[in-house]
C-alpha cells in the first residue's frame, strides 16, 4: 500500500498549501547515487508555508529545536557527498506536519511543543485525518516525503541493490531541565542488523557517551520513517541521533559528518545486512 493510500487529497474548499514559488515538500539529492545508503532527513527544516503565517511564532521560536533538528541537515548534505549517497530532506517544519510520526499522533502537528504553545496548530485533531486543515497538510507535505522514500526502495530493489536505510536526527542538549549526558545515540525497533555494529564502532571510537535507543528509544512508535521504509519491508535501517550542540556549527557538523563517512563504509560491507532481518526485542 502506498503511504498515500490512506491519506485525504487536499479538500477542494482549500487553496494548495504551496505557492508556485516556495521550495518544494522534498528534496532528493543524488538520486542515482552509488551506495547502499539512503539518507533520510525528517525534520530538515524549520522553514513555514506562507499560507500558515509562521504558525502564529515569532522566528526566533522556529529557530529553536522545537521547529527542527539543528545541524541535522548539514550531516545529511556532507555525508551525502562524502559517501556518494542519496539523500532525503523534507522542505518544512516538524510543526506543519511532522514526518516522523504516524497519522493521527497527537505530536503529528502539536498544539504545544516542549512547554511553547503553537498558535496555527490550536484546535487542529491530528486524528482527524479528513478534516480539511488537516488533510491539507498531509497531502501537501507529509504523503510527498514518504511517497518519495517508498520509491527510491521500490527502485533500488527493482534494480537489484539492497537499500540501507539511515536517519539523520539531532537532539536538544537540555530537555525539561534535564541535562543529556549523551554525543549521540542510535535508535532501533527490532532489526539489529544496523544499529549493533554502527553501535560498537561508535563505542570504540572512545571519546563519545553513546546511547543505545537513547535519549529517544526506536519502540516508542514515534519513528514512522524508520517503521514504514525499514522494519515493515525489510530493509536494514537506523535511526541516530546527535547532539545539537556539537553540529550547530558548520564546523562540527562536517565534523560528525567525516567521522559517520569513516565508519559506515566497513559496516556496509558486512554480509549481515543482506541476510533476512532478526527480529530482536518488539515494541510493546
């Protein structure tokens, strides 16, 4: 079943949620790419549709890692062209629509994120999936990204590569008060195929706290792109996470960039990943 399948078209009393002249809903950066690896950039930007007039926050609130994960794009275009892989960043803010949550979260277009009220997304029902503010997010921003994913897939498997999937995310370094201990962490569901070696290899490394489905865990259910693109087809896939402090600059993101370029290579190579996934721990 496509991604879209599911989902309402823009309700006709609604204008398109994209003018002609704003940035497209996704990107796709290398698409013929020569490695395994298909990069994955959720929460890419914190850029809002003119027509939702910032959702009702002043910039410096969209700047914040409510509106985006800091520095993860950065990885994702460096370690795009550092591994000759292809690269998937969606256009708008997790706070239109966030891509890394099934439909009908209520964290799908929060009304309030990380103790800060989002005016645009007051009254809005996540769960409704066919209410016309609703559905026009969803057919506009959030079907694109995940109909592209499905594609490059679709095609790779069809050209007989074996895809990886992996997921670029970034974290706050303070959340609710409390301090992070972590540089970075890697998030998994039951498919350890990926995220076991790419955990040994950031632990010896030896400078770094890495956490294991920490700070976020991979079972929680708030890891659509990993769950649909990766666990539900069978691709090997992982989601890490790296500390906003340490890529918020250009110089430490192509930092993590260069290191995730040095360690990946060997783990792609392991014959582990073409063999059929084993089901390690299931979310509840």
């Amino acid at each position: 079943m496509s991604p879209r399948s599911s989902l309402p078209d823009t309700p006709p009393a609604l204008p398109p949620l994209l003018a002609a002249d704003e940035p497209p809903a996704v990107t796709v950066l290398a698409p013929d790419a020569r490695s395994p690896l298909l990069l994955a950039c959720d929460h890419a930007s914190n850029r809002v549709p003119r027509a939702l007039d910032g959702l009702g926050l002043p910039p410096a609130e969209l700047a914040r890692h409510i509106g985006w994960d800091i520095g993860a794009a950065a990885v994702t275009l460096e370690l795009s062209r550092r591994l000759d892989a292809t690269a998937v960043l969606t256009g708008y803010s997790r706070l239109v629509v966030d891509v890394n949550r099934a439909p009908g979260e209520p964290s799908l277009m929060p009304a309030v994120s990380d103790g800060t009220p989002v005016p645009g997304n007051a009254g809005l029902d996540p769960a409704a999936l066919d209410a016309p503010a609703v559905a026009r997010r969803m057919a506009a921003l959030y079907a694109p990204y995940h109909e592209t994913i499905a594609g490059l897939v679709a095609g790779r498997r069809a050209a007989g590569r074996d895809p990886v999937l992996f997921c670029v995310h970034s974290f706050t370094p303070v959340m609710a008060g409390v301090q992070r201990p972590w540089h970075v962490g890697v998030l998994w569901n039951r498919d350890p195929r990926l995220a076991q070696p790419l955990l040994a290899a950031l632990r010896a490394e030896g400078d770094l706290v890495v956490g294991d489905n920490e700070p976020y865990s991979g079972r929680t259910g708030f890891n659509r792109t990993l769950d649909l693109h990766a666990e539900a087809t069978g691709v090997p896939g992982v989601m890490i996470e790296i500390r906003q402090d340490l890529i918020a600059g250009a110089d430490g993101a192509a930092a993590w960039a260069a290191r995730l370029a040095r360690l990946l290579p060997p783990i792609l190579a392991l014959p582990a990943l073409s063999l059929p996934a084993l089901a390690g721990p299931h979310r509840s």
